[in-house]
C-alpha cells in the first residue's frame, strides 16, 4: 500500500490516523497494509450497507473489493494504478488456456534400430533378439535377489555401476551411490557427531539401517583403513555408530534384511598395476566378505547400444574396428599390452562424434587414442576402416 499523508482520511465520516489500520466504510472490514485487496475512490460509493441507494462523497474514499457492497462494474483493471482515480479502467485481457509442459520423455524420438541388409546384426543365438543388458547381468541380478554382498571387478567403462542400479530397480529396492579414494576419511562413511554433539548421518547409516543396495564404487581405492572398518558391518549382523546426542556414547545398530554392500572397481583389490598405479591393496579379511565377479566387456550388447545411436553399416564396422583394437591392446597369456582401454564408454563416445560430423581421424583420436604416444603404431596394424 502507498504511502498516505497524515491528512488523508481512510473514512469521510471519521479521521484515522495512518498509524492505524484502514477500515472499509462500508463493511467495517480492516485492510492489511500491503495488501493489493483495495481501491481508492474520489467520487461516489454505494453506501447499500445504510441506504441501498448511490450517495455521493465528498472526499477520497478506502473500499476493499471483496466487499459486499461494492459495485463491481467500477472495478479497476489490474494493470491500472488504484491511486490514478482519472485513469479508463482497461479491459483485462482474456486468459489463453495455457497448455501444459510435456515430459521431456514424450518430446524424445526413439529411432528404430532395424538390421540394415548389407550386415548381420549380432543377435542371442537362443532367441534371435537383441539384447539390452550385460551378458553377466543375470548373475548380479541373482546376487543381489539373494542378499549376498559382492564385488564387480576389471573392465573400466563395462557398465558396472549402470548394471548394479538396474538390478536394484528391478528388485524394487533403493540405490545409492558413493565413490571413495585413499584420502577417504572414516567419518566420510561412518558418520560423526558435529560440535554440538548430534550425529551426522551418513548413506552407510541410512542403509545399513533401513535397506537398500549401496554402490560403492571405486572400492579397490579406498583408505585401508576404511575398508577394514567395514569388516564386522557386513559380516556380524549389527554395528556401531557414534552416539545419536552428545549424551550418548554410541549406537548399536542391526544390519536391515534387505541391505546389500555392491562394491566396483578396476583391480581386484590385490594392489596397482601399470593401468591402474593409483590402486590400494586391501587386506584379505576385508576381501573375504565379498564374492567376485570378473565383469567383462560384452561384445554384443556394445554393437546394439552403438546401433542405437546411430543404426546403419557404418556403426558395424565401427564396432568391429574397435573389437580389432582392442585384441591387439589387451595383454594375452601374460605378455603386457598397451596401456590403453577401449572400453564401451569409448565406442558410444565414438560412434556419437561420427554423428556429429566429426571425422574418422578426429572421432578416434578424441573417444579411443586420447593423445597415446603409440597411436601411430597401432593404426598401422588397425587401420581405420569407417
């Protein structure tokens, strides 16, 4: 509400200072300040509430709209300042129906990924359909239906982390996902009592106590110790938090029926390599709480995603040069490859800049090669042929 000289009455009949609140004359009713609730009137008011008849006023005059005595056919238009008593009241524009947003879902146009008939397209010598999830797939999904704790490792960019997410869904169970380092603190997974002597929650916490499948990713590089600290959690069926209040010493807590610790990384937990130096080696008790999965690339299900992309002749031999690659960078029966990965992640990443525009040479240099030193040698014994 504007500001109003001392002078300017809220009722002709009767002075109120503008310390107070407005009253309408006509209804009694109390105008909030601030309110948009209100008119100012220089002329007349129908005064029905005492006469039933127009009474001219002599004066400026507060009113509400939500009176009952007002004449609405004097209404001022929303865009018209309630001060400017001169002013033409302005239609008020009608209202277009405003359609409602469609999920972003619905604006997405899936291509048909149909076999071209120049190829063959690779398909499950069972049923003869392509499929969509990982080969060893079946197997997480049977892990974790039986709540068994386990550890997906090797093949960076397989799909781990996407599989154990998906199993999760299918079993209608909740996911959550934390990644650790060797500078990973305890309190980082455990949780810690803050100054104030409250206990701060962690995702361990909230799962290990009300269910769920935690992800723990890149667990082959965690802080030792952390890893260690996690032996009784998952092995004796209950556990110690730090107390809930600073009354309270610590927490005793009882591992949930339906939580499940899936643990991925690159290594298999026995220390660095020459891909991966930056890895830690476990302790053996801490490993011998999971069962291990040697999670591979699955040749198959790399062609249809990359079919997805992009469907055509072009991606199979995309594909298949990738596949080529790869033999020829992957150590074989204990003699050291190159230390390059072409992993799935790769392959879509390539298949997506070739969609782009990009050229073969730019394509593989920006999604596979990533400025290795031998590029040129392995061109040489697989060359590009898309």
């Amino acid at each position: 509400m504007p500001n109003i000289k001392p002078t300017t009455p809220f009722n002709p009949t009767k002075y109120v200072p503008v310390t107070a609140i407005p009253i309408c004359p006509l209804c009694d009713t109390p105008i909030e300040r601030g309110s948009l609730n209100w008119t100012f009137s220089p002329t007349k008011e129908r005064l029905g509430r005492y006469t039933g008849t127009y009474t001219p006023i002599i004066g400026h005059v507060w009113r509400h709209y939500d009176c009952a005595n007002f004449n609405g056919k004097d209404k001022p238009s929303t865009n018209q300042n309630p001060q400017d008593a001169n002013a033409t009241p302005k239609p008020e524009p009608k209202s277009e129906p405003v359609e409602t947003p469609k999920p972003y879902e619905e604006y997405k146009e899936e291509k048909p990924v149909e076999p071209h008939p120049d190829f063959k397209t690779i398909t499950t010598s069972a049923t003869g359909i392509k499929r969509d999830h990982h080969i060893q797939y079946p197997d997480l999904l049977r892990l974790i239906d039986a709540r068994m704790d386990c550890y997906l490792g090797g093949s960076p960019g397989a799909g781990k982390s996407y599989a154990i997410k998906k199993a999760a869904e299918s079993l209608g169970l909740d996911y959550a996902y934390i990644a650790l380092s060797d500078a990973t603190m305890p309190s980082e997974v455990f949780g810690y009592q803050n100054a104030d002597g409250n206990y701060v929650g962690k995702i361990l916490y909230k799962f290990y106590k009300h269910g769920g499948v935690l992800d723990i990713a890149e667990l082959d590089n965690s802080n030792t110790n952390v890893f260690t600290l996690m032996n009784n959690l998952l092995d004796n069926g209950e556990t110690y938090f730090a107390g809930r209040t600073k009354d309270e010493e610590y927490q005793k807590v009882t591992r949930h029926a339906n939580f499940i610790a899936i643990g991925n990384g690159n290594t298999f937990l026995r220390g660095p390599n020459s891909m991966f130096p930056g890895r830690q080696r476990q302790d053996a008790a801490a490993i011998e709480r999971f069962v291990m999965i040697d999670w591979k690339y699955d040749p198959e299900l790399e062609l249809n995603l990359c079919l997805k992309i992009a469907p055509g002749p072009k991606t199979e031999r995309v594909v298949r040069w990738a596949h080529d690659l790869r033999k020829i960078v992957e150590p074989i029966e204990g003699i050291k490859g190159h230390e390059l990965v072409v992993s799935m992640r790769g392959m879509l990443k390539l298949v997506k800049l070739l969609s782009l525009g990009f050229s073969a040479s730019q394509s593989a240099e920006m999604a596979i090669f990533k400025q290795y030193a031998q590029r040129e040698t392995l061109l040489k014994l697989c060359p590009l042929t898309f």
